[in-house]
C-alpha cells in the first residue's frame, strides 16, 4: 500500500472541495457523510500530510474550508430591526458543548434582558441579564437530539421572536458524534504548531460537523488580536449568512474586501464583491447589489475571466430591468 499516495490523493479531494462555491458545506444528515468519516480524512490530511506548515506566516488561505453543499441562507427580512434583541447564537447549528454562550443583539437604551431556553412550548431555564450574552450554566442538562429556542425579550417590550421569521433553534450533537470531534481536537491540540494554527484548524472541524457556533466564536477570538485575514472574515460571513444573521454577515463581507484590496487580492476581490452583491439581493436593495456585482464584474475583468464578466453583465441587466418602473 503506498500510504504517500494515498493522501496525497485525499488532499487533492479535499482541496477539490475548496474549489466549489462559497455558500456550499458538508451536512452529514442530508449528505449523509459521516462525522467520524469526515474527522479521520481531516484528522489524515492535518496530520500525517499537513498542508499547514508550522511557520507563522501561514496563510489562512491554504486552510481548505471544506464545503459540499449549498446552504440555507438567512431570511432576506431578518433580522434588520435594531430595536429587537434579535438572537445572534446559537441558531440554525448543532453544538458541541452543554454550556454555550448565548448571544443576542444589544439595543440601545435597554439595561435588562429577560432570558429562557424553551423546549418545546415549556420554559427549560430562564433568567436576567444586563449585557448582550451569557453563557448557559449547564442546568437543568441539555439533551442531544432536543430542538431548543433561545428566547430574549428586552425591557423595551421587544421580543428576539419579533424577528420574521424567528430564528431556528439549535441542538447538541449527539453523544457518539461528540466524542469523536473531542478527540479530534485533542489530537490536534497535540501538534508541535503555533495557537492560530490550532484554532484555525479546530474551526475547519466544527464547520465540518456543522457546529455554526463553535466556528464563529473561534474565528472570532482570532480576529481579535492580530490576525487580519481576509479568508478568516469571508468564512464569518459564510457562517452569519448560513445562521440567519445577515447584519454581521454584511460586516464581514465588507472587512474581508477590504482586506483584499489591502493585499492586492484581485481573485477574493472579485469573489467576495460577487458574494456581496447575491447578499443584497437577497436583502432586496438592488442598487446595492448592482453596485457590488459590477465591482466583481470589472475585477473579473481584470482577470481575464470572460464567462464570470459576460454571467456578471446578464445579471445585472436582469437587476437593472427589475429596477425599472413598470
């Protein structure tokens, strides 16, 4: 057996994958690809043959996210309203842990924040907070398999379910598919490689199990300090546009694109101004969506990528039509 081979041929799987559009995941229930299947040809590429070397100036780039199938992207109208304490996390995700943060939109002016988990049409647990997030202490137990709703009403009389529609509620993952992602993580957890690497890597497993929540508040802590990558806030706004959450998905988009142009980036250019013009489209303003395509159009253009610049001019001839009084 030529083990070399082998993995070199599953990275070039992998990295196939990479190749597809950006609003396309793994989902193990409708994909039915396992979670243990999809952590050991992980756990194979990282590990036995790294495509992440350990230097420091790794780029984000060379993380394959992976992604095999098109998402379900927010609601065009939701949430908008910054009066309601619309939910931010967990929502439309599976969670690997029983204590998760839980996260809503802070509206100005409010102080006090009623706070519930329900299960069902019963209240599971409830409290009251004067911030923005709190994290759930872990009782009455969540149970894998159980759809839960996280629920916010603020002292303004506004509920996070006057949000249309209301955010999804999300799960824990089960026992089986949770002990092999926490292995996965310890295992690679045990590299000999810098922290950034690390977590960037644990997020490429927690998007690949479908775990929103985890991915996002991990890429998250990087972008924080000093990692300014375009690909680690283009995936923010994948993941906010997949939870629903289109207002911070926008932001994203916007820092990615401008960390693109810092870096003379004219391929995420033109991919991450295409992916904003498809946002506003969804978010019914088409003057913004024109303006974006055509950005993406022109630096396609400049790539010499004809297909992509004549697709780009039929759209947006279709927007300009559309936009046209009747």
């Amino acid at each position: 057996m030529n083990l070399p081979l082998i993995l070199e041929n599953l990275k070039d799987s992998i990295m196939k994958f990479n190749a597809l559009p950006n609003n396309w995941r793994i989902n193990k229930r409708k994909a039915k690809i396992p979670v243990w299947f999809f952590v050991v040809c992980l756990l194979l590429l990282i590990l036995v043959a790294p495509i992440i070397p350990a230097a420091l100036s790794t780029q984000v780039s060379q993380i394959p996210f992976a992604q095999c199938r098109r998402v379900q992207s927010g609601d065009p109208r939701s949430p908008t309203n910054p009066d309601i304490p619309y939910i931010i996390s967990p929502r439309k995700t599976l969670l690997l842990t029983d204590k998760p943060k839980l996260r809503w939109n802070q509206v100005l002016g409010v102080k006090i924040y009623d706070v519930s988990i329900q299960k069902g049409d019963s209240v599971l647990w409830q409290t009251k907070a004067n911030t923005n997030q709190i994290v759930y202490p872990g009782e009455p137990r969540l149970k894998p398999g159980v759809e839960y709703l996280l629920i916010v009403k603020a002292d303004n009389g506004r509920f996070s379910t006057d949000e249309k529609p209301n955010a999804r509620g999300f799960r824990l993952l089960s026992k089986e598919d949770t002990q092999i992602i926490k292995t996965a993580i310890t295992q690679l957890n045990n590299q000999k490689v810098p922290d950034k690497v690390k977590a960037l890597q644990s997020a490429f497993l927690y998007i690949g199990a479908d775990l929103k929540s985890e991915a996002i508040e991990t890429l998250e802590a990087l972008t924080t300090g000093d990692m300014k990558e375009t690909s680690v806030y283009r995936k923010l706004g994948d993941l906010y546009w997949q939870s629903g959450v289109n207002v911070l998905a926008e932001t994203h988009y916007l820092k990615a694109h401008k960390q693109a142009i810092t870096h003379k980036d004219i391929v995420q250019q033109a991919q991450i101004a295409e992916t904003l013009g498809n946002l506003y489209v969804a978010l019914d303003d088409q003057k913004a969506s024109i303006d974006w395509l055509t950005q993406a159009r022109d630096s396609y253009k400049t790539l010499g990528n004809t297909q992509r610049v004549q697709e780009l001019n039929e759209q947006i001839e279709l927007l300009k039509t559309d936009q046209s009084p009747a």
